[in-house]
C-alpha cells in the first residue's frame, strides 16, 4: 500500500502518538509537564472524552507555526474576533469579561511547560478541583494546550496542523464530547464549536483572514521588514516554577510562543 513503517508508537491515556525517529525519548517524558493537562481531558466525562464526527478542515496561505502561535495566544482576541463579541453583547446585553481577564485575571497565564508545550490556563488547574471538571463537562475544557509539535486542545475540540509547505498548512478539527453526558448538553457543545470554529463559524474566519493570510502578506512585503516577527511581550517579567522548572507569564504575555518557536529553534540548529 506504500505506508510507511513508524518506528515509534506509545500511547499516554488514550491518546496515540507517532515518530518517525526512533530514537525520540519515552513519550512520558517527551509529555513532561503537559502529562497533567492531557490526565485532566482524559478524566473529563464518565469514562473520558469522545469523538463523535468527522473532522472538519481548514486551509490556509501560511506558514504552520501561525496557526501554533493563535492557539495559546489569547491577546488577539479582542479585536481579531470584535464581531464575535459585539455579538455576544448583543445577545446578552453585556460585555464579555474576556478583555478585562486578559488583563487583569493573575489566574489567566500563560506557561512553558518544557519541550515546546505550552498552555494557556483559564483559571489555575490546582486550584480548580471538581469545579473545572464541571465546566469541562458542560461547557469547555479551560485551558489551551499545545503539544509540540503539532497537536493541540481548544475548547472543546482535538486540532491537528499539518504542513503542506512552507506557505500552506491544513488544520483538521475533531470535536470532543464528555461520555455520560446528556443529549442536551452535547448538542449544546457541538453547536458553540459550530458556531466559532466551523467552516461558517464566526472565530476561525477571522483567525485565517486577520491572523494567517495578512500576517503572511506583511512577511512577505520586503526583505528587510520581514526577517523576523517580534515575540518579546512580557519577556521581562517572566517568572519561573522553582518546583517544575516551568515559565510563566500573565495572559497577555508571548511565554507560550516563545515556548514553541525555542524548541523548533533548537531543532533546526541540530540539523538532521
């Protein structure tokens, strides 16, 4: 059939994961610090999570690492999904809290968690106990999880980005749905996935248009404006975990960026 043979399989928690170089580490310990994230989505529900469609794809002009960069990246959200909360605003006559919790909400981090990992927490994890495993069940899983590569966790869905080339990058999206729950709240989280991640939503649109296909234009505008994209947001104040070793930063910080392009730095300078 022309499959290629893997040379490395393991499993964490359900969750299956492939190498081509047979001489990565164990995954528990390539997972690291983003082992207690993938233990807390995999307790969700009454036997964990599920998948219960097809994936739906997004394409776009870009290079992967943008569509990395907007999954932990909380600050563009204002205004790159203005209309989505002047909607919002409109249906419920108020004002989203996000703005004020990017700014304000200590709880609101962004984390390195080693690795290229990282993950932007909607409220602290330690401190959440069966209360966060209570949102996740009804609503949404309150974190962002990137693992490095290429795989990550939004609200409540799986993402995979997979390169094409340099310049094009498909993203395929598998909703995920707490076993046990009832018919009215899982249709309830398939239609708030629909409504902003799907292919007539309201968020990823605006993510391809504003975060993906302008961004690569001005990338692409000149030599000279174009051989860098500035990451230092909050550079200055990061902190680390003398316990885990991990770098945190407040929600409108660029830690979790920072995480990634590190480790796919560190990569490309080991050459093959």
């Amino acid at each position: 059939m022309g499959l290629v043979h893997v040379p490395r399989v393991e499993s964490y928690r359900g969750f299956v994961f492939a190498s081509l170089d047979a001489a990565v580490p164990p995954l528990p310990d390539y997972l690291g610090n983003a082992r207690r994230y993938l233990d807390f989505i995999a307790d969700i529900g009454d036997g964990g999570p599920e998948l219960v469609s097809r994936a739906h794809k997004l394409v776009y002009r870009g290079n992967w690492k943008l569509q990395i960069e907007n999954t932990i990246d909380p600050y563009h959200f204002s205004f790159t999904h203005k209309s989505w909360l002047d909607i919002l605003k409109d249906r419920t006559g108020k004002s989203s809290p996000w703005v004020k919790n990017v700014r304000t909400n200590p709880d609101w981090r962004g984390i390195d968690l080693g690795n290229g990992h990282a993950v932007h927490e909607y409220g602290r994890l330690e401190d959440a106990g069966e209360n966060a495993h209570a949102i996740a069940i009804g609503e949404l899983i309150p974190f962002n999880l990137n693992i490095f590569p290429s795989l990550a966790f939004v609200g409540a869905h799986l993402r995979l980005v997979v390169p094409r080339s340099v310049d094009e990058t498909w993203v395929y999206l598998y909703p995920l749905l707490p076993r046990g729950a009832d018919a009215e709240t899982r249709a309830r989280i398939l239609r708030d996935h629909e409504i902003f991640y799907g292919p007539a939503g309201f968020g990823s649109t605006d993510d391809i248009e504003v975060g993906f296909d302008r961004v690569t234009q001005g990338n692409e505008a000149s030599a000279s404006a174009a051989d860098f994209t500035l990451m230092a947001r909050g550079l200055h104040r990061e902190v680390v975990d003398e316990e885990t070793g991990v770098r945190i930063g407040r929600s409108s910080d660029e830690v979790p960026q920072r995480a990634y392009l590190r480790r796919w730095l560190e990569l490309m300078e080991a050459g093959a």
